[in-house]
C-alpha cells in the first residue's frame, strides 16, 4: 500500500478555550484520500486556559496532537513560524495554518490538498470568485480587510486576490525554501503578506481557492487597534526589506 501522506495543521492560539476543542475534533475527523491529518497547537501562556485544553487533546489524541507551549504573547507570525519547525520535525509533507476560532472551515482543506499537487502554496481567499464574508462580522474589519487587499497586491505586486489570509496550505519543500525562521521578520498580521511576498518572489507556485469567512465562534477577536498599526508598518516596510 502507498504509505498517506503527512499533513500537518498548525493552529497559533491565545485564549481561544471556547473555541480550540471543536477545531481540533473537526480537523481530526478530516477524511482525506491518502492524507493522515495531524494537528500542532502553539499557545502563548493564554491565561483563560487554553493550553491546559491542548494538553487534555493531545492526552486523547494518540499522537495526532502536538502543543508547543510558549512563554508569552510573541505574536501570530512568530506562532506560526514556531509551528512550522515543529511540523517539518514531525515530517509532515503539507502543512497547515489556520485560525483556532472557527473563522477557517477545516472542511475546506479537502479542495486545498486537491488544488495542492500542482503548486507550491494554497491560499483560501474571501475575495477571489466564490468567496465569502460572513455577514456578522464587524463592518470596521472587514472595511480594513477589503482596503488592506486593494492596496497591498499592487504595492507589492502580488498576484493574488487575499494577501492577508490566514488559512493556507503549503508543500514542506516550499516552506524550507522560504526558511521563515531566518527570513520574515514580520511579528503579527503582515506576517501573511510577507510570506506570501516571499513565496512569489521565490518563484513558487501560488494558487487560491475560494472559501467562506465566517464570524468566530467565541470570544473577542485580537485585531486591537496596536495590531492593526503594527501590521501597517510591517506591510509598508516589506517593499524595501526584500526587494528584488
């Protein structure tokens, strides 16, 4: 039989204890040809408990759970950048990120793997045709959203519809090309533009797929007002950091 491949879902979290445990039965239960779903939660010491919850998860899971527990709140990119290097450690030959709040649907990884065996990178975007935007969600962040995804492409020249998603598939290959450890400096939301500039720049295969936002399921998002002028820094400074 032909050994399935790893997948490997990194979910960064910061009190997301409401959220975390259906997250993490829905990508379990994934039932992908020739895929072996496995999940990394990276916790920043949330203080409403959600990494006693990750721990309990993985106690359940046989394995198919890993927790990185970190130190303090160090910010999404570095999250996912720890995540990453635990996911090539455990051999995964695609790796996932998404967001703990039920924001990203974990069924929608199914047409990702598909789309996947032709690119590099998958990217779920909210803006290509056949995306969606949950209605309920706040009117300020996704005027922010929408402007963010006018403006960023044609700074920087992307070829993509949504720069600043965070629900993406990539090849294990890919990533260490990228080497995010070493190369993106950017801590918070500019973290996904810069991975994604970085991606193009490389010459990696990118592709999108439509998928539906929705609202989160509990608790309050971490989109503060310090987040948001910390990613417009970040985002405006990536066009001279890797230039051509």
């Amino acid at each position: 039989m032909t050994p399935r491949k790893q997948l490997v879902a990194v979910v960064p979290t910061y009190n997301e204890a409401a959220n975390l445990a259906t997250c993490v039965a829905e990508l379990l239960s994934l039932d992908i040809p020739g895929i072996e779903t496995r999940v990394c939660v990276v916790d920043d010491a949330s203080p409403d408990g959600t990494g006693y919850i990750a721990d309990r998860l993985a106690d359940d899971s046989a394995g198919r759970v890993t927790v990185i527990h970190r130190a303090g709140k160090g910010g999404l990119g570095s999250a996912c950048i720890a995540g990453f290097s635990e996911a090539v450690d455990l051999g995964a030959d695609l790796i996932a990120q998404l967001d703990a709040d039920l924001s990203h649907d974990p069924a929608a990884l199914a047409g990702m793997v598909e789309r996947i065996a032709e690119h590099d990178v998958v990217i779920g975007s909210r803006y290509m045709s056949g995306g969606r935007i949950d209605p309920r969600w706040a009117w300020h962040r996704r005027s922010l959203s929408e402007l963010a995804n006018n403006l960023v492409p044609r700074l920087l020249g992307l070829p993509v519809s949504d720069a600043t998603s965070g629900y993406r598939l990539w090849r294990r290959d890919a990533l260490m090309r990228i080497d995010p450890g070493g190369h993106v400096t950017s801590s918070g939301y500019g973290f996904q533009v810069e991975m994604c500039l970085l991606a193009y720049r490389l010459g990696l295969r990118i592709a999108e797929m439509p998928i539906e936002f929705t609202e989160r399921g509990h608790g309050r998002s971490k989109m503060t007002t310090p987040v948001k002028l910390a990613s417009v820094r970040d985002i405006l400074a990536l066009r001279w950091r890797h230039r051509p």
